[in-house]
C-alpha cells in the first residue's frame, strides 16, 4: 500500500511536466505574472513543509545533534548540485533579454533534478503516508513554475511543441526511478529516514531562500511585493492546514 501511494505521487508529479503546453497561449507578460505568483506559493509551500512537517516529524523520531548536522548538509548538497549541473531554479520565461541554458544541458538538470524528487518524496511516505503526502503537494508546486520554465527554454531551444513535451516528460519520470531505489534501499538500511528527511528539509530550504526568493526580489513595487508576500503566506497556511488535518 505504502509504495502504491510512492508511485501515485511521483506519476502526478511527472505528469506536471505537460503543463508547459496549457501556457502558449498566454502573452509573455501576463504569463511572467502568473510565473512570480506561483513562485511565490512555492516558496511558502517548501518552507512550511520543511518546518511544519519534516523537522517536527525527525526531532519526534530522533532529536540527536546528528539532526542539524545532516539539515546543513542538505543545504549544502543542493548548493554544490546546483554548480555542478548547472541546476538554476529560474522561472521567468526565456528571451533574448533573460536566456536559459541551451536544451541539452537543461534537459540533463532536469531529469537529476526529479530523480531527486522521487528521492524525497519515497523518503518522506516511508516516515509516515501524512508527511509523504505534504512533501508530494510541496514538490506539486514547486514543480508547475519550473516545468513551465523548462518547457520555455526548450521552445526557445528550438525544439518542436511536441519534441519538447516529450522530452520534458521523459525527464519527468526519472523521478520513478528516484522513488523505485529508495524504495529499495530504505527497505534494507534501518532508520533510512533520519538522514533522507533533514537532507530534504536543507534541499527546500535551500531552493526557497536561495533561489526562488532572490528570484522574487527582482520584482519591485509595493503591488507585486505583497502579491508575493500572500503567495508565500498561502503556501505556508496551505501546509498548516495540513498539518492540522494530519494531527
């Protein structure tokens, strides 16, 4: 039952991969609004799941220094992740005044980048279904303004509509492989969660404060600062609703 909720949650989080197609025909500018909005949402989403979910379940299950040790390490994969692949997690659409990296080496972020989503979301169901599940809507929605990015920078690339879901949506199932060998080895190695769970809590702090964040702040004016402001509050009253649910 536990893996079918795993598998469930990963193909879900896959199949956002197509929403790329739903923005063609929205205007750039338009489109770039409701790209910082949802930005903003799953910087609070991210936040509130690392605080209000995953750190209280592993201080509940394990409270040793070890903890904080594997938190920072979290923060820190991420960051050297984030230069060895090139990973940037920027969701304006491409231009010629804003360009992405060029399909292939984004293509190849990507498909790392879900691999470790269905990683973290394994880890998290295999500590219990409640935080597994507030980890999947977290990854949810941190994934619909990247995949739409993605989707951009391919087009941009000069792949064909069709081509570039495709490949978006073959990058997207490396996240089954993800959860399929956590799976695996967390079936064989006790206590798996007590490093899985503080090193995702460090990965979505990390991808909220120093990447989406920064992101927002390009945005000035006092309109879009509290437009952004109630997107990341949303996201984290979304993950305290939850978390009241749960309890």
């Amino acid at each position: 039952m536990l893996f079918l909720y795993i598998i469930t949650s990963v193909l879900l989080v896959s199949l956002i991969s197509f929403v790329g197609v739903f923005t063609l025909p929205i205007k750039p500018e338009k489109l770039k609004k409701i790209t910082m909005l949802l930005v903003s949402l799953s910087a609070g989403t991210l936040l509130g799941d690392a605080f209000l979910h995953i750190l209280p379940e592993v201080i509940e299950e394990n409270a040793g220094f070890n903890l904080w040790l594997w938190l920072i390490g979290g923060i820190i994969l991420f960051f050297i992740l984030e230069k060895i692949i090139c990973w940037r997690h920027c969701h304006i659409p491409t231009s010629e005044n804003h360009p992405h990296p060029v399909g292939m080496m984004n293509l190849i972020g990507d498909a790392f980048h879900n691999l470790l989503d269905g990683v973290l979301i394994a880890g998290s169901f295999m500590a219990g279904i409640p935080l597994g599940i507030a980890t999947s809507i977290a990854v949810i929605a941190h994934e619909i303004p990247q995949e739409i990015g993605d989707f951009g920078v391919l087009i941009h690339a000069g792949y064909s509509r069709k081509r570039a879901l495709f490949l978006n949506f073959l990058t997207a199932i490396t996240a089954i492989i993800g959860a399929i060998i956590t799976w695996i080895i967390g079936s064989s190695i006790e206590n798996i969660s007590a490093v899985i769970l503080p090193l995702t809590a460090g990965g979505f702090i990390y991808i909220a404060t120093a990447d989406l964040i920064p992101e927002l702040k390009k945005d000035l004016g006092w309109q879009k600062s509290l437009v952004q402001l109630a997107g990341i509050l949303g996201g984290i009253l979304l993950m305290l609703g939850l978390k009241i649910i749960f309890e």
